[in-house]
C-alpha cells in the first residue's frame, strides 16, 4: 500500500484548483497538451523522449496556447504497448518534470501507477490523469482523498466488445468509480470524467461515445476528450496517426458542442485556433 499519511500538505494547492476551475468555467474549452516522454506511444513516440526536447515541446505548446499539460511516461496506446515498471517510469519523468511544472501552467501526471502519481505530485504536477478510472489499484483512490487532488477518471476496458452498448457500459463504469471515489473520501469537486476515446471500443464506440457525449452530463461532472490521432479517424479517412489533424479537430469540435470542457490533443495550436473560432461563431447566434 502507498503511504500517504506522512505527507500533511496536499499537492495541489488552493491557487491550482482555482485556476483550473476558472479554466473550466470560460466559454470554450481549456486545452491540455499531450507530451510524451516515451518510446512508444502510437503518434509520437521517442519524439520527445530526451529531457531537453520535451522541454522544449511544453514550451511550445505554451506558446501555442496550451492551458494545461498532461506529461506521461508510459504508452497506454490499446495495442501492442509494453508495460513499464515504475522505477522505469520515475527514470523517465525525474530529468523533466520539475523543469516542465516551473512553466507555470497546471501538470497532469498521466499514470495507473500510484507511486508514480505520488511522486509526481511530490514534484509539483497539480491533477492526476488515471486510465483506468480509480479501478486498477486500490491505492489510487487512496492517494488522491489523502492529497486532496484533483483526478481525470477515465473509462476502459480489458478488451473490446462490438456487442455492448457503450454508453451503458461507461454509465456503470463511472457509477463504480465515483462510489470508489466516494468511499476513499475524494471530494466530489476533485473529478473529472473522460470517455476514453479509444480505449476498449470499436471505432464505431468511439464515434458513438463522442456524438451521445452529453448523456454523460447525468453525473453532473466536467468532461474531458482526448480524441487526437485516434485510430477511430483512420476507419472513416484511411491515415496515419500524424495525418489525423482534421479528424482530429472535427471530433474535438463535437465534443465541444457536446460539453467537454477539457481537450486533451497533441496539435495544441490548431486546437485552440479551432475552438476559439467555433465559439466566436457561436456568439454570433
């Protein structure tokens, strides 16, 4: 079990949660960029895996108007990744995280790991971004009550099923994560809900994840979608993950208009270009 009882300050402070959640309030979404620190994630893997180039992409997408970043260290692609340790992940992260979190935007620690997520916010990362939605390990839960931090739930699943309902599938997933939630004592405040795009579904249970997106709203939480590059977009225009841009943008258009209020892309400034027009437009209404 990881022990959290040692450690009497949170690590995310009052100041990180109120400039998330002024984030959350604007009229277009927030933005968090995707910056890998791993060989082998599926769109751009071993790119920024040398300290001084993900440093240089976070500054990047700063610049490009990235309001959160959201760092990894091991790939969580569906298929074909390849475990890694946490003292490998901790190998990856030490050279960079602190450099990246003294930007000054919120950090996201994107892990399933808890000892890494304790690390992390240890070193100053603000939320914590878990694929598997509080589910995996107990300790998890656990860590983020104690820490009072906010947390990213994600949807997943152990393997595709074409014959479900995904909608139904993802209401009884996150009703189990928020009783994990709740009974590990992590304020309802504190979550946010990601469909996980991608994840243990179909290329067309993810399409149907993001056109009924607003169903999700039942639990009264924000929302984030990180559809970018996502094999989905290849099914409808056969690409490669780095040809996906316009996929990219339409689907995180929808979601938009569906109520996400993060998106999670790796293309930050057409992104954010994308989602200020479409709400200047709207205005317009």
């Amino acid at each position: 079990m990881i022990s959290t009882a040692a450690r009497p300050a949170p690590a995310a402070t009052p100041a990180d949660r109120q400039v998330l959640w002024a984030l959350l309030s604007r009229a277009y979404p927030a933005v968090m960029g995707v910056l890998n620190v791993t060989p082998d994630s599926f769109s751009d893997g071993g790119q920024f895996l040398a300290p001084e180039l993900a440093l240089a992409q976070a500054r990047r997408m700063i610049a490009d108007g990235a309001d959160i970043l959201d760092i990894g260290a091991e790939s969580t692609r569906p298929y074909g990744a390849q475990p890694v340790t946490a003292d490998e992940e901790l190998q990856r992260l030490r050279p960079v995280l602190a450099d990246v979190v003294s930007l000054g935007v919120p950090v996201s620690i994107d892990s399933m790991k808890p000892a890494v997520v304790a690390w992390a916010l240890d070193a100053g990362a603000s939320l914590a971004n878990d694929v598997w939605g509080l589910q995996r390990d107990p300790d998890m839960a656990r860590l983020l009550a104690a820490r009072q931090t906010p947390v990213i739930v994600m949807h997943n699943r152990d393997r595709v099923d074409p014959d479900i309902d995904i909608m139904k599938d993802m209401a009884a997933f996150f009703t189990r994560s928020l009783d994990i939630a709740e009974k590990a004592g992590i304020s309802r405040d504190n979550l946010m809900l990601d469909p996980g795009i991608g994840f243990g579904k179909t290329p067309e249970q993810s399409m149907t994840a993001l056109a009924r997106l607003d169903e999700l709203a039942v639990f009264g939480l924000p929302l984030l979608v990180g559809a970018s590059r996502k094999r989905f977009i290849s099914s409808v225009s056969p690409s490669e993950p780095q040809q996906r841009l316009g996929g990219s943008i339409a689907a995180h258009l929808i979601a938009a208009q569906g109520g996400a209020r993060i998106i999670r892309t790796h293309d930050v400034a057409e992104t954010v270009q994308a989602l200020r027009v479409a709400a200047a437009i709207g205005d317009r209404r």
